[in-house]
C-alpha cells in the first residue's frame, strides 16, 4: 500500500502523464471531433478510422482515454500536494507555498470541470421582439427590443437585446444583453450568441389562400426547385427598396433568379406581402460548476502570483549576494 | 513610413550583432539593443495609432498580434542585456532579434492585412486586452528561453553551459507564471462571459494548453536529478515551437472561433 501510494505521489508518474496528456491533445486537436461516423470513413483510410471509431478518439474528452489518466492526474496531484505541503511545514527557514497553492487552484478547477460536465445545460432560442421563452420557476423571459448596431462601413458593432423577465405575466426586470455583457438570472446565465434576419414572404395561390413561405423553402416546378433565396435591398433611383429573390435550382447549380416585387407573379403564385425580422440568437445556460472553477482560478492566480513574488526576490537576493 | 525605418534599424541591429560575434569591437553590440528599444517604441506607436483610429485597442488580428509580439521580444532583449547583463549572451539575444524580425517581416506577407478595422462584437472586451498582452508577454519570454536553449545544446564550454541553463530556467519560469495567467487564466475568464464556457477545447485553446504543459513538464523535469539538461533544453524547444504552432498554424490549419485574421 505504502509503496502505490509512493508511486501515486511520484514525480515520475507527473511527468508520465503530463506526457500522456500532450500526445493525446496534439491528436484529438487534429482529429475532428463528434463528427458523425462517415464523416471519419470519407476522410481517413479505413483502418484508420476503424482505430479512431472503435478507441473513441472522436469523442476524446468524454472518453476513458481521457477520463482515466486525467482521473489519475488528479490523485497523482493531491497526493503530491499534501506531501508537500506537510514538508513546507515542517521546514525551518522559508517556506515556499506558491507551488501548493498552484496545484490546489488546479485540483479545484478539475473538481469545477467535473461538476461543470455532470450539471451544464444549454438551451438556445432565436426571438424576434415580442417572442417569449420560459425559464423555470414560472419565469419568462420576453424580447422587447433587438438592435444591430454598425460602423460607417457597415460591419457589425453590437448586438444588443433588452429584455424583460416575467414573472405571472408581470414584467419584474428589463435588462440588456450584449456580447460579454451576459443577463444573470440566478443560476442561469443568459448570452448574446448570435442573430438571423427572418425573411418570410407571402403567396396568394389561384384560389386567394395564402402560402408562407420561409427563406430556404420553395417548391418544385418540371425537375428543378424553386426557393425562396431572401430579400435583397435593390435601388430604385435614390431610395432602396426590398425585394424578394427566388432562385431556381437544378440539383446543384443555379439556373435562375427572380426579382419580384409585391403583386408580381412567380409560377402560379402572387407575391402578397413579406416580413423581415431581425432576431437574436440567444443561449440560456445552467451551469453550477462555473463557482469552483472561479474559486479554482483566483486560488490559482494567488499561487501564481506567490511563486512570481518569491521568483523576483531570490533573483534579487542572488544579486545582491 | 514607420515600418520602414523599424525595418532598417532590425536589419542594422542584425548586422552589428553578427559582426560582433566575429570581431567583439569594444561595446558596439549595445548600440545594436538600443536599437532594438528604438524599435519596440515605433511598433508600439503604431499600435498606438491603430488604437486610437478603432478607439480599442490594437489586438484585433494578425497583423496587429504580429507587432506587438515582436515588439515585445525587442524590449525584452533590451531589459535582460540592461538590467541582467550576467545573464545576457549575445548569441542568444541574436536568436531573439532574428526572432522578432521574422515576425515583424510577417506583417508585409498575405497572412497578415494591415487594413485597419474596428473589432467584432466578440472582441470588444477589457479581457481581451490582458488575454492577448500577457500572452504574448509570456511568449516573449519563451524566445529568450528558446535562444538559451539552442546555445545549451550547441555550447561546448561546461561553465558556460551552466550560466544559460540558468538564463534558460529563469526566462522559461517568468514567461510560463506570465503566460499561464494571460493565456489559461484570463483566456477562460474572457470566454465565460463571451460564449458561457470557461473551456470547449477548441482547438487554439487545446494547443495552448499543450504549450503550456510542456513547460510544465519543463519544470517538472528540472526535479528529477538524473535528467539530463539536454533533454530539458529539448523539451524547451519543442515547447516553444508549440508556441509558434499555436499562434499561427492553428489560425489557418484548423477551424476554431479564436481565428481572427
């Protein structure tokens, strides 16, 4: 027992996995990983990617490849710090602790991580202003507003969404989100991911029903496929005016492009009418491993800082002497 | 302009720096380290320029890393043969100097477009700044650390080889606290409140992570006695050939959301 728990706490098995952890990165980095299985067929020869299948190398960092030596890692680590520790101690004469609190940052950011796969969940919901979601706790959460700010040349500057969180449909707080500005909302935690413009056009068939028709959908005509490509600003003189494309498509090649505006025919289709949303793209996260991971990088930073300040001062000693 | 005089004064710095390593002319290769800090102020300035037409700071790309990196290894040069002469070996602030000129020579190649623009949504954090400054800061220190180590394994002299492995440990320990908290510490910190996760194992984040534990095992190696110090001085630089990797070949070799050209 006492010899495994020496080998446990060694040097030698830190450096070994320490190693282990390298090679394993380098090729799970290079590897794709959670691609579906053809994916590994199409690109790598097949015994190759039999291996990389069957060793879970595609899903590295979920499997026992990963969670075993890194399993290891942490037990190699926390005996190591309290061997070390007690040494400290125990010396006359500086101490230095600034390694000891660097690997207990580390350990309690492995514990954060583990937490962090078991507990996180992410949600994510495109809203246009005045679409809701519901968050639990009888809570909802609805788009007032959704600003895409942009510079002179025309670049994207901020995405900005206020929100209001409901609660028995009573509005009981108004925030804004931005990206790196997320909204707290206890545990959950509220991003600025992304956004889509919603183009929607409406067709009036021969009989006058109305046909909504979504960017990307269409419908077929002789052996090709008419889609609904958008809506494109087009100038009219000085002004810019909305149009809608629809494009013709004969498997994968673009054949045709329409321009129309509202009353013109397509087929046996009259454009009615469009939309053009603006939404935003925002996640809804629940992750309970982010307060040990914190706790993990202020430990690990004061360690950090301990190790640097003692750095400087023996360096400074060393000269003096 | 300024590009071209900093490209002028690299090339005059270079050339006094090989000449005195064949013929030592009194203390001519300090004129060649004042260059180097000439150098560092003019890309610095032009950073500061770029900064003040985005109204953020100027850490936006490649073009606007590449600058800041090589100005940094020029100042640092100049500080460690300042303030640590005892330390300093001019071969090694050779290798340093080429370093940096190679990266400053970058910003004139199609990997990196001068053309000013204002950053992202994503971009627009103070976490940005002391993510990709303390990076490149700790990267820095890790070329002296790289220099030190090719003269270790080329250096024949046993009492030489002992003053640059302790130039090598103490660049490879300053660089490593340094890019541990810019690049682990504040890189995670950015990117919970950017994407709501401390850590994806993106690609540039894994290999970041490789970088820095082969530095770790760097200065795990050191503990164990029988290790011979050229393996050290390998393992340094295999680490900081990770470093260069990490910067570039992960922007334009795989797809990760770090890629900002």
């Amino acid at each position: 027992m006492i010899k495994l728990i020496t080998f446990l706490k060694s040097m030698k098995l830190a450096v070994i996995l320490i190693s282990y952890l390298i090679f394993s990165f380098i090729l799970a980095s290079i590897i794709p990983q959670n691609m579906p299985l053809d994916y590994y067929e199409n690109i790598y020869p097949g015994f190759v990617s039999w291996i990389i299948v069957k060793s879970h190398y595609n899903s590295f960092f979920t499997s026992l490849l990963f969670l075993i030596p890194i399993t290891v890692f942490f037990i190699n680590l926390l005996l190591c710090t309290i061997s070390r520790f007690r040494k400290e101690i125990k010396k006359e004469g500086k101490r230095n602790f600034g390694p000891d609190i660097i690997h207990l940052g580390i350990l309690i950011i492995l514990v954060g991580g583990l937490i962090s796969f078991l507990t996180r969940t992410e949600e994510f919901a495109y809203l246009g202003p005045g679409d809701s979601v519901d968050l639990p706790g009888n809570y909802q959460l609805r788009l007032a507003s959704f600003d895409i700010l942009k510079y002179n040349d025309d670049s994207i500057k901020d995405w900005i969404s206020t929100v209001e969180i409901l609660q028995y449909n009573t509005v009981i707080y108004t925030g804004e989100i931005e990206v790196n500005k997320p909204l707290s909302l206890g545990v959950y935690k509220v991003y600025q991911n992304s956004y889509q413009i919603d183009a929607t056009v409406y067709l009036k068939k021969e009989d006058d029903k109305l046909v909504k028709v979504k960017k990307g959908q269409g419908y077929k005509k002789d052996g090709t496929v008419i889609i609904f490509a958008g809506l494109e600003e087009i100038k009219d003189g000085d002004t810019l005016t909305k149009k809608v494309v629809f494009e013709e498509w004969d498997n994968t090649k673009r054949i045709n492009k329409k321009i129309l505006d509202i009353n013109d025919k397509i087929d046996k289709y009259t454009v009615h009418n469009f939309s053009n949303r603006k939404l935003s793209g925002l996640s809804f996260i629940l992750d309970l491993g982010i307060y040990p991971v914190w706790t993990g990088l202020v430990v690990f930073f004061l360690g950090l800082a301990w190790t640097f300040m003692q750095k400087i001062g023996v360096e400074a000693t060393a000269k003096r002497s | 302009m300024m590009s071209t005089f900093a490209l002028i004064l690299f090339i005059t710095s270079l050339f006094i720096q090989i000449t005195f390593i064949f013929i030592k002319i009194g203390n001519i290769k300090n004129i060649a380290y004042y260059f180097l800090l000439v150098i560092s102020g003019i890309l610095l300035a032009e950073l500061t320029m770029r900064s003040i037409a985005i109204k953020f700071v100027a850490l936006t790309n490649i073009y606007e890393s590449l600058l800041f990196f090589s100005a940094i290894i020029c100042l640092l040069i100049f500080i460690f043969n300042n303030k640590a002469k005892e330390m300093a070996h001019p071969y090694i602030n050779l290798i340093g100097t080429v370093i940096a000129f190679t990266l400053f020579a970058l910003t004139s190649s199609p990997i990196a477009s001068d053309v000013i623009k204002p950053p992202v949504p994503a971009l627009q954090s103070h976490w940005l700044i002391l993510h990709v400054s303390f990076s490149f800061i700790g990267e820095s220190f890790f070329v002296l650390g790289f220099g030190a180590a090719i003269m270790y394994l080329f250096s024949k002299n046993e009492e030489r080889k002992v003053h640059i492995d302790k130039l090598m440990y103490t660049a490879i320990t300053l660089g490593y606290i340094i890019f541990t908290v810019g690049a682990l510490i504040f890189g995670a910190v950015w990117a919970q409140f950017a994407w709501g996760r401390f850590w994806a194992w993106d690609p540039k984040e894994t290999f970041a992570l490789i970088t820095w534990l082969i530095y770790t095992l760097y200065l795990h190696f050191r503990f164990i006695k029988k290790i011979d110090n050229k393996i050290t001085a390998i393992i340094v630089i295999v680490g900081f050939l990770m470093t260069i990797f990490t910067f570039f070949g992960v922007n334009f070799l795989t797809s990760s959301v770090h890629s900002y050209k």
